[in-house]
C-alpha cells in the first residue's frame, strides 16, 4: 500500500514537472530585435515580423487629428435678444429714476435738493435696474440731466442699434481663427429656430473697444438724423454718445460644448495610421537605414510583447499541458495491456520529450535567421522541414517497446 502510494506521488510530481519544463520552453520568447533601434542607423541584419502584427502609429495618428482639429470652426452663439432688453432696461431704470427723484422731492416739501441718503438710494436703484456699473463720472451727468426722456432717447437708440451687431468682449481672442471662420449660431427669438452661419472675415467682428472707437468717429449729426432724434439738443447727444460704449454688453458667446464636442467628432472621424504586417515579413534588410516608419514598427512589436499577460499565459499553457498528458497517459494505461513503463523509463520520456522541443525551438529560431541570408527568396516554413521532429519517436523506439513509443509520439 505505501509502495503504491509512494508510485502515485512520484508519478504526480514527475507529470508537474515535465508539465512545467514543457511550459518553461514553448512560453519562451527570444527577441530578435535590435535592443534599441534609432532613427538614421543602419541595420545589421534583416529583421522580419515573428508574427502577424497591426501596429498603430500613435505620433502620425495624433497629428492628422490635430490637423483636423485645426480645421473645426468654433461655435459661437448670437443673442439677438440683448439688444431688446438692453433697450428695455434703459427706458425702466431712466423711468424708475425720474419717478424717484419725483416722489423725495414731494417728501421734502419746498426743499429743491435731495439729502444725501436719498441720493445715494437713488444711485443704487438705477444701476441695480439698468444693470451696469458705471462709473461715478458718468453717473453724475446723467444726474445733472436729472435721467431726462431726451437722454433716454439718445442712449436706447444708439445701443439697440449697436448691440444688434455681432460684439465679442475682445477681438484678440477669434483672431486665432482667421483662417478658418466660426460658425454663428443665432435663435430667432419669435420662432425659437436656430440658424447657423459661417463667418470668414472675423476681422469684421466688433469688440467693445472698437464699438468706442466707432462712436468717437462718427458725426454726432449724421447719427441723430438716422435715428430722428434731430429735435434733441447737439450736446446733449454728444454726451450720450460718450455714455454709449460703457452700456453695451458682448452678445458673442464661445458655445464650449458644442465646440468641444465637434473637436471630439473630427478626432474620432481620423482613422489610426496602421501598419500591417504578415508573418515572415521583412521590416528591414541589412545595411538599409532606420526611417521613423521602422522604429514605430519596432518599438509596437515590443510593446505588444511587453503588454501581454505572461502569468495568464503561462498558466494556460502549463495546465493545457498538464491535461493532455494526463489524459494521454491514463488512456494508454486503460487501453494498452502492455503499457507499463517503469519510473526508469517516464524519466527517459520526459527527458526525450523536453530536448526535442528545445531542438524544435531552436531550430525554429535558428530558420528566422537563415532566412535572411539566403540569396533567393524563401519561406520560413520551409526550414521547419530540415528539423528532425520524426528523430525523437525513432530514438524512444530503441530503447522502449512500440506501444510505449505510440504514446510517446501522440
């Protein structure tokens, strides 16, 4: 019973470790390529793809997406609507102004001035309603003309007309898109339908210093009769025209999403630039040049390498191998009466099995070489004739019986 015993545990540890050998030699990887290739060297012998492999090209992919980034207009959206309320807002806060000031002065009774926290009250209402902050200068002369319907007139004309304009907080920041153009998205206001445009000459596009510039530069007089305002006073509307710039607001928005998200969709449209290689394929012949386009295909073979799982790998095999010799060992025991190898002859089986596989290896490794140095082309498959794989069945048989030989050749 202990004699059993001890065979069985002899056996199982003999079939792990052929098991393991065997796994340690077909999981063995010998790199064939140069350990480091540069761009501009010369290659010292003809290299040629061990497998099949899909390299992609990461730096040339990279940059026809940045070409195609370059390409994709921003989108800025026009709010139309501003011009309306801006105009809104001038005609409430002048209005709230004047019935302001209207209402201390009949608190106050004969007293023609208003006290100081009135005027501050006062100050703090019409800015909140026409919602700019401007500064104490300005202020003051609109207070001088106690927020008259005259200057209301004059400033909700001159900004409704200017803010229907396409105005960017500042040109220098669509100058970068000179060459290309933005698209301009504006929702009509009525039907609520967004329309899209394309705009080339940005330089056209008004900031709000320009905006001032243009003020400065035009005839007080040409600007009232286009708006009729000729009945109001000429210094009056040169003033105005002064407070003008400081009332308008951008009406230019860059949209981040939808611009971000048409980058996105060119990037993804760029397919990867890939090289495709067959088995047995040269990358490179001896004395040429390495170009980029090598190292790119180098570098992924060994990356690809380095990125499988080795442990997985090397598992699956080693129990893959472990199973058939199981079952190809029990088989034969339950079919073959006159199978009975001794612990003497598994160590021989074992020892013969890994020296044909490293023959087999070898000789594998040894034809990718050859290959290079023939003088006519040929495959590598033909070198896997000249090894002798029939040798090991053969050599078995002069020392075991056939039916153990059989076994050992399946």
């Amino acid at each position: 019973m202990l004699t059993k015993h001890s065979t069985l545990l002899r056996q199982i540890s003999m079939a792990l470790t052929v098991s393991l050998v065997v796994t340690i030699i077909l999981v063995l990887y010998i790199d064939r390529l140069p350990p480091v290739a540069f761009e501009g060297h010369i290659a010292s012998k003809d290299i040629r793809a061990s497998q099949n492999h899909e390299i992609i090209d990461t730096k040339a992919t990279n940059d026809l997406q940045e070409k195609a980034t370059q390409q994709i207009m921003p989108v800025y959206n026009f709010d139309a609507t501003i011009a309306i309320e801006k105009r809104k807002k001038i005609q409430q806060s002048f209005s709230a102004a004047r019935k302001q000031i209207a209402l201390f002065m009949r608190r106050t009774g004969k007293v023609k001035q208003l006290t100081e926290s009135q005027e501050d009250a006062l100050h703090q209402n019409f800015l909140a309603n026409l919602g700019v902050n401007l500064s104490d200068t300005l202020y003051d002369t609109l207070r001088k003309d106690n927020f008259s319907e005259e200057m209301e007139r004059s400033l909700s004309a001159l900004t409704e007309n200017m803010q229907k304009r396409i105005i960017v907080f500042d040109r220098t920041e669509i100058l970068p898109y000179k060459g290309v153009g933005l698209a301009l998205r504006t929702i009509n206001t009525e039907t609520l339908e967004e329309r899209e445009e394309t705009i080339r000459d940005v330089a056209s596009i008004l900031d709000l210093e320009s905006v001032r510039e243009i003020y400065a530069r035009d005839d007080a007089s040409v600007l009232q009769r286009r708006f009729n305002l000729d009945f109001i006073d000429a210094s009056l509307f040169q003033t105005a025209l002064t407070i003008a710039p400081d009332l308008l607001q951008p009406n230019l928005i860059l949209d981040k999403a939808a611009t971000l998200a048409r980058i996105e969709d060119a990037r993804s449209a760029v397919q990867n630039v890939t090289y495709k290689l067959q088995k047995g394929q040269t990358i490179i012949r001896r004395g040429d040049r390495f170009e980029n386009r090598h190292v790119t295909i180098l570098n992924g073979i060994r990356s690809s390498h380095m990125q499988r799982n080795t442990t997985l790998k090397f598992l699956g095999v080693f129990l893959l191998v472990l199973s058939a010799l199981t079952i190809i060992y029990t088989f034969a025991q339950k079919t073959f009466k006159t199978f009975k190898p001794t612990q003497t002859d598994l160590y021989f089986l074992g020892l013969s099995l890994a020296s044909f596989l490293l023959i087999l290896r070898f000789g594998s490794f040894l034809a990718s070489n050859l290959q290079g140095t023939l003088p006519f082309a040929s495959d590598m498959t033909t070198f896997y004739f000249l090894i002798p794989i029939a040798a090991g069945p053969m050599l078995v048989r002069f020392v075991l019986n056939p039916v153990i030989t059989l076994v050992f050749a399946i």
